[in-house]
C-alpha cells in the first residue's frame, strides 16, 4: 500500500467509524431515558434440577424496547450501560423487579424458587451493594435463600476488594455464583478462598459438548471441580437432548438452556413453570 491507497482507506473508514460513535452516543442518550419512561421488562430463563426435573430457579434477564428501534439486545446495550455507569440505577431497577416478582409469587402460593440476578462490574465495585441488596430483602420481606447473585470472574480480579464484597454479600444470606465459568480471567487459586456457592459453566463449552471431546473434557473437569469444592454447578446453554443426557452422567446438578425454554415473560413463565405449593394441612 501506498500512502495514496492508504488515505483513501481512512477517508473510507472513518465514516463508518465515526457513525459508530455517534450510534453509541445516540444510545447512551436514549438509555438515560429509558428507566423512566418504562421501556425495560424482564424475562426469566427456568433452572432445572437435572435429578428430579423440577424447576428449581429462574434467571432474570434483562430486556429493552427502544421506542424506535424495538428490542435492543443486552449485548448491544449492557457495554453501553456499564460504560457510563447507567447500569448502577438500571441494575438496581433489576434487583428490585426480579426480588418483587419473586416475592408475588411467593405470596400467590406458588412453590418457592430462587431467582439468579446477573451484577455488572460496576454494580459490583458499588461500596453500598450489600447495603442497597439488605434494602431490598427487608423491604419486600423476601428469604434471601430465594435470591442468588451472578458474577463474573473478571469480578475477582482484584482479589482483596471482592472478597470484602462478597463476604457482605454472603452476610445477608443470598447466594453466590460465578457465570459464564471458564471464560474469564481468573486463576484457580481464588476459588479455593471465595465464598461463593455455585459455578455456572459458559455456554460456549456445553454448546458443543457432544462435537467436541475437548469441550466434553472441559465440562467434566469443571463438573468434578464443583463436587471436590462442595459448590453447586449448574450448564448454561443445553439444547438438545444428548447434551443433557452427557451431563447427568457428569452429575451436573442443574441445567437452563432452550431445550427447556427460552427467556419468557412473567406471565408465561407463571403458566408454564409455577406449580401451587401443597396446601399445610390444618393440624
Ligand atoms: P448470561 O447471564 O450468561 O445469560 C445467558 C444468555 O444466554 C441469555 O442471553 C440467554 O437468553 C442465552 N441463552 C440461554 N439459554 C440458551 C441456549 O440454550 N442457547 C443459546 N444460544 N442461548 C441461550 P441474553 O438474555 O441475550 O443476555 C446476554 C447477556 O447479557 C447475559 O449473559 C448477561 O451477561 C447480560 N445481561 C442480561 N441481563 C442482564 C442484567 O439484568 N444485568 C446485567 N448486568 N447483565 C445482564
Ligand atoms: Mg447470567
Ligand atoms: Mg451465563
Ligand atoms: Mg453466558
């Protein structure tokens, strides 16, 4: 190339570039609006204790209808959120929405589950976190037992601080897990010290499980890891039948993916999944 070529090549690009800008920015804008206006709802994803098929938790995911552009998918607009710390109020909004809808149906008699929150970096490094989550809880008068929170090991780089975060996160009684497991930085070292109660393994691994031995390898390590740990371990991302059937034999305790169902609205989900707990008889 030479320098000809080469500026013609800028001259082509940065337009592009700089419409990506002006995208993201046209977004951020519209995502400081968002939470006011109402255009956030969540889904909930099914857990499913793979020994007894029972439906055991839901993840809650976090859905935005953008008045013009329709559903804009987390990817596209957590980095956004995370970014320019919207995602503290948006997670906080999260939090209390998930933990309400869990409480309803909790109170409609629903057999209790537990419901998995994903927390952004940014929500995690908040000082007042566990002060905000207790909030929550008392407010609503939910056992935290029902709540479990989903971080990433990127989260735990800096070891000291969330070790701290998590310790008081643990105080309060809710669980922890670490998501997407196996594709972060992290090394084993900090598992062995972290108060945490469950590894989800990512959905990268389990996906082609059946394809790949070396997937297969991975997720049986992780599965084994789990059990010599005494956490839980949940596969993310299961799909079709043999996958599952790969990972009762790896005594995997839970499994969430498509093949049980995708992200759903509450209403839904109600109708699918909720099962009236057994009425006490009077004694
Ligand atoms: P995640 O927490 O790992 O959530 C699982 C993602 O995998 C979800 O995508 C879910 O729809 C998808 N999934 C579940 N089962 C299957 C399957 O069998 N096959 C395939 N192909 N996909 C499956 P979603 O809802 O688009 O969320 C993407 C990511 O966005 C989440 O990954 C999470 O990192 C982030 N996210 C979503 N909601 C929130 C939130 O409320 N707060 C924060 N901080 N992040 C969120
Ligand atoms: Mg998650
Ligand atoms: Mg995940
Ligand atoms: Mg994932």
């Amino acid at each position: 190339h030479n320098a000809k070529e080469h500026g013609v090549e800028i001259r082509r690009y940065m337009p592009a570039m700089q419409m990506k800008a002006k995208e993201r920015f046209k977004l951020e804008n519209d995502l400081r609006r968002a939470l006011e206006r109402d255009e956030f709802y969540l889904v909930y994803q099914p857990q499913v204790l793979l020994e007894t098929e029972e439906i055991v938790g839901m993840e809650a995911l976090l859905r935005w209808n953008h008045p013009k552009r329709g559903l804009v998918s987390p990817a596209e607009f957590i980095p956004i959120a995370e970014a320019s710390g919207l995602i503290v109020p948006i997670g906080e909004w999260v939090l209390k929405m998930a933990c309400l809808q869990n409480k309803q149906w909790q109170l409609a008699g629903y057999e209790p589950i537990s419901v998995s929150i994903n927390l952004s970096m940014r929500q995690f490094l908040q000082p007042n976190l566990a002060g905000t989550i207790g909030d929550i809880l008392h407010n609503l008068d939910l056992d935290p037992c029902y709540v479990d929170l989903e971080i990433t090991e990127s989260m735990t780089l800096d070891k000291e601080t969330a070790f701290e975060q998590l310790k008081r996160l643990k105080e309060l009684g809710v669980f922890i897990s670490i998501d997407d497991f196996g594709t972060g930085y992290s090394s084993l070292h900090y598992l062995k010290d972290m108060p945490i109660d469950r590894l989800k393994i990512d959905r990268s691994f389990v996906s082609e499980v059946m394809e790949d031995s070396n997937n297969a390898a991975i997720v049986s390590t992780i599965t084994s890891m789990a059990h010599h740990l005494k956490l839980k371990v949940t596969a993310e991302g299961v799909e079709n039948k043999e996958q599952l059937e790969f990972l009762r034999q790896q005594h995997c305790h839970e499994a969430q993916g498509f093949l049980f169902s995708k992200p759903i609205e509450a209403a839904e989900f109600e109708r699918s999944f909720l099962r009236k707990a057994m009425q006490k008889l009077p004694s």
